[in-house]
C-alpha cells in the first residue's frame, strides 16, 4: 500500500504536503530534500498519488482508477523523468521529458506531474532549462525534484521550489518498523537501526541483505586481530570488501559502531545497550587496553576516513592512516 500513514516519520513534510491537499493550495515545484534511500520516492510516489486520486481526499483511496494506474506505475499524468547515463540528468532529458511534454494538457487528470529522483544529478545546462518550466508553469504543472544534496541545485531553482527536508526517524520507530513491518528479529533490528542512523531505506536495506551479514563478520573479524596484523595484510583484508556490495563507508560504520560500543562498556561497565552484545568479551579486552582518549582519536579518524574516500582520496592512503590510528590508539 501507498499512504500518507505508511511514512515512517517525516511528520513535518507529511502535515505540509497534507495540508496542501486539503486546501488545494499546492505549489507548482517542491523540492524533497535527504539521504540516499531516506524514502524521498515513496513520499513522492503517494503525493502524486493523492493529487491525482478520483476521490479527492488527504489520502489515496488506492481504489479509483487513477490510484490503480499510480500503484502500477502506468499513470499518464505521472511522469517520472529518466535518464541513460548514471550520474548525469543531461538537458537534452529534461527537454524531451519535461519542457516540450509540459504544453499537453493531463489526459485524465487535474494534474501533471513530474518526478525527477536524483535531481542534484542535472548538468547546470538542464537546471537552466528546468528553470523555464518553473518560472511559467501551465495551472496543471507540478514538478517534484528529489534530491541528496541541496547544494548541487541551483540558487534560482530553490528560490523557485518549496524545499521540504526530510529529518532523521528515531531509531524507536525504525526498529519498530523492522519488527513490525518485515518481521525482523529484535537482535537484528538493533543492529540494522544502530547503523542506518534515521535512514529507515538503508535500515530496510540492511535486514534483508545476506552481504551484510557477511561484511559485518568480516569486518568484526578484522577488529579482534587488527593489533596483531601487519600493515599489508589489514589493507588486503579491507580490499576484500569490495567483492560485497555494501559501500566502504558501511563497512567504515561496522568499525565506528564497535568503538562506540566500546567507549560506552568503558563509561558504564554495562553490557544492556551495546550494539555487538554478543562480542563482550573482545569489546572489555579493548576497552582495558584502550584509553578515553584514544577510543575518541579512532572514532575521529573513521569520519575523516569517509570523508576522505567521498572526495576520492587515494583508497590504500586513506585506509593505511586510518589502521595506523587505530593500531597506536584503539
């Protein structure tokens, strides 16, 4: 199902959204601003469909035609725009799919609407031509641009757009979501939560991934024998990964998790709230070895690690900083 009451969260963007339909106010841009896999689709997905629904309610009735033709992704007057190379929204997309299909009226509908999902991906040439649309859209014209990052967009387009930013969820209704909704043990679910950080997609993501599992044994593995290993051997380790298709920065999260697990078992000698409960007896070995201090350094170089990789530092530099941190302080 696709409803308002499905949103994990989100109370903010659900109460403007919602009252945009109640008052039949509704702008002709907005800009659905968060993480990768935040759940910025699903979002667009049941606005569309409410404002296209036969009954005209707050929520989709799910029932009328339109919202069986929204449910199946065959909607007409739901236009989801593509693009063919991966990390561009080229102008010629924007063109062919928004700027010269905008002039025909909906066929069944009230109104047209566009979804552009990685919207910070478009050239500056297809924010320009974008810009046309938005700053004389036909009455009918709704366009939703998703994006991950604000800073990529244009100044003139934000100003043109409402920008709705979407907020971590608390790990109390994540993990509820997980238990509840797909049925995922209480353990696991504490662990997907700890490491999704508000993201309930990467939370969803990660209790139905066998890779992470994987990654995480890999990576816990790593931890146990890190002080004992030479230098080469850690980088060949952490090189494996790439054979999983969890990112570096989840693998680099597994890490920070267990050192935050152990500065808390340092603090309060108490294993209750732990992540990696079932690790104990390596997690107080480390934390007698391990000073306030050092533990904070190590949690410090992981962050500066992914900020590394993200700007495309040198991968076996970033990683031979990083254990070398780790090895003297953790």
């Amino acid at each position: 199902m696709a409803k308002f009451k499905d949103i994990v969260g989100q109370e903010q963007i659900k109460e403007h959204l919602g009252n945009a339909l109640s008052t039949g106010k509704v702008s002709h841009a907005y800009i659905i601003n968060g993480e990768k896999n935040a759940g910025k689709e699903f979002i667009a997905r049941v606005f569309a469909m409410a404002l296209q629904c036969g009954k005209g309610e707050q929520e989709p009735c799910q029932e009328c035609r339109s919202c069986k033709q929204a449910l199946s992704g065959n909607h007409p007057d739901i236009i989801r725009v593509t693009h063919e190379k991966p990390n561009t929204i080229s102008v010629d997309d924007i063109r062919r799919q928004v700027n010269n299909d905008v002039a025909i009226k909906p066929y069944s509908s009230t109104y047209k609407i566009y979804i552009i999902n990685e919207a910070e991906k478009m050239t500056p040439q297809a924010q320009n031509a974008i810009l046309k649309t938005l700053e004389e859209p036909p009455a009918y014209a709704v366009i939703l641009l998703l994006s991950a990052n604000l800073n990529a967009l244009l100044p003139t387009i934000l100003s043109r757009c409402v920008v709705l930013n979407m907020k971590p969820v608390s790990d109390e209704l994540v993990k509820e979501y997980l238990m509840e909704q797909l049925k995922v043990p209480d353990y696991k679910a504490e662990v997907c939560v700890a490491f999704a950080r508000g993201n309930v997609g990467k939370a969803k993501a990660l209790a139905s991934s066998e890779d992470f599992e994987n990654v995480k044994a890999e990576a816990l593995s790593l931890l146990k024998y890190i002080q004992d290993m030479e230098l080469n051997e850690i980088i060949a380790a952490i090189k494996k990964i790439t054979e999983f298709k969890l990112e570096i920065s989840d693998y680099l999260d597994i890490f920070a998790v267990w050192y935050r697990d152990v500065l808390l078992f340092k603090a309060t000698n108490d294993v209750n709230h732990l992540v990696f409960r079932e690790e104990i007896q390596t997690i107080r070995k480390t934390a007698q070895r391990s000073s306030y201090e050092g533990i904070e350094l190590v949690i410090r170089a992981l962050d500066t690690a992914k900020k590394r990789l993200d700007a495309n530092v040198n991968f076996e530099l970033a990683m031979e900083l990083l254990i070398l941190t780790i090895q003297e302080n953790g």
